[in-house]
C-alpha cells in the first residue's frame, strides 16, 4: 500500500526530548503540529526499518536513531514495540482509504468493488513483502488491540454498500463484511508463506466476495 519514497532524512537529533517542551511563539497549536510530524516521523522510521527487516528489525533504539529522537521521547509516543507496530499499520490502512478516495472502485456490484479494494491492497503490500509480514504476523501474534480489522470493515462497508457506515450497518453486515476480511488475512498470510499465487488468491477473493457482500 505504500508509494515508494526517498529514504527518510535523519533530522538532527533531539538527545534529550526538549523539543517537546519548548514553548513556541504560536503556543499550543505550534507545539501539537510539531508533535503530529514528530510522531509522522517515528512512524514512518518504523515502518522504513519493518521494510527491510520485519518486526525483527524495529528495534526501539534503532527506530529513535532514524528518526532523530531520544530514545525517552519515542517512548514517549510508544509505550511499547507493539504500541508502534500498531501504528504503522494504522499508516497503512490510511494509505489504502488515500488511494480509494482518489480512485473510487468502478465495479457495479458490491462484491466487485469489494475484490477491487482487497487485490489493490494485496498489490501494494506485496511490493513490500517484508513490511507485509511484519504487519500481518503482527495481527496474528498481537498483544493489543490493532485498528485493521475494524478499518478493513468498515472500508469494505463503504465500498460495497454505497457509503454504509460501522454505525449504521446492521450486525449480519459488519459480521459479512469482517469475515471477507479476515478471509482476505488468511489468504495474504499464505501467499506470503508461498503457499499461495496472486492468481489463486483473486479466485479465493472472488469467490468469498461473491458469497459474503452481494446481498450488502
């Protein structure tokens, strides 16, 4: 799901975690923006590192060092490695609605538009196959709770239902709509164990699709 980009510039560091009490001329506003690109910044080291590495190579220290903060400061944010691996997927789900919101699904049924969303997100972790495994094997193995789930749903909801919310969605349409998702899981994880081709999974998806979200 992520676009590639230039590799991260390391700012200059912040030993001590005082740039986040410095008070500013534009006072709170000022300093909650600051905060917003400081986080934006870990996030985006974390998942650069999870790239290259997986879930292995997020170390706390190491994530703090490309991102230019002390390592107090990332903990700060982060209480835990999880708390940040949940983050990043956080990025990813918001890259995924980036790119839905600018190319809408086409298909004219539900289950059409539904494989549209999941393959098109299936591409895009795939140009990542080591961030992909971080962030599903982070679902498996979870400790906390992560946003995917709810998000992948409620986007799936969006989709296939003509802007159907989490909210107003009866319980058969979100239980429809998260088992699609989870199948979609499922099905990720084994294509990138190598028990399954891009091909089959699309037929697998199709399939699910066609059974669960038609009737949305």
């Amino acid at each position: 799901m992520r676009t590639p980009q230039a590799p991260i510039a390391t700012p200059p560091s912040d030993p001590k975690g005082t740039v986040e009490s410095q008070s500013t001329s534009g006072g709170h506003s000022v300093r909650t923006r600051s905060q917003h690109q400081r986080r934006k910044r870990i996030v985006q080291a974390a998942a650069a590192l999870a790239s290259r590495g997986g879930v292995e190579a997020m170390q706390m220290r190491t994530v703090a060092e490309r991102a230019g903060v002390a390592l107090g400061t990332l903990y700060r944010y982060f209480p835990s490695k999880m708390d940040l691996v949940v983050a990043v997927v956080g990025e990813e789900i918001d890259l995924l609605e980036s790119s839905i919101e600018r190319r809408p699904p086409s298909a004219s049924t539900p289950a059409g538009r539904a494989v549209d969303v999941l393959m098109r997100a299936t591409r895009g972790l795939m140009r990542e196959p080591e961030l992909a495994d971080a962030l599903i094997r982070s679902l498996i193995m979870a400790e906390v709770d992560t946003p995917f789930g709810e998000r992948m749903t409620g986007l799936l909801l969006r989709v296939s239902a003509d802007g159907l919310t989490r909210e107003r969605a009866t319980e058969v349409q979100l239980d429809l709509a998260g088992s699609l998702s989870s199948v979609w899981v499922q099905e990720l994880l084994e294509m990138l164990r190598g028990r399954r081709t891009y091909e089959q999974i699309q037929r697998r998806i199709d399939l699910a699709a066609d059974r669960l979200v038609n009737d949305l």
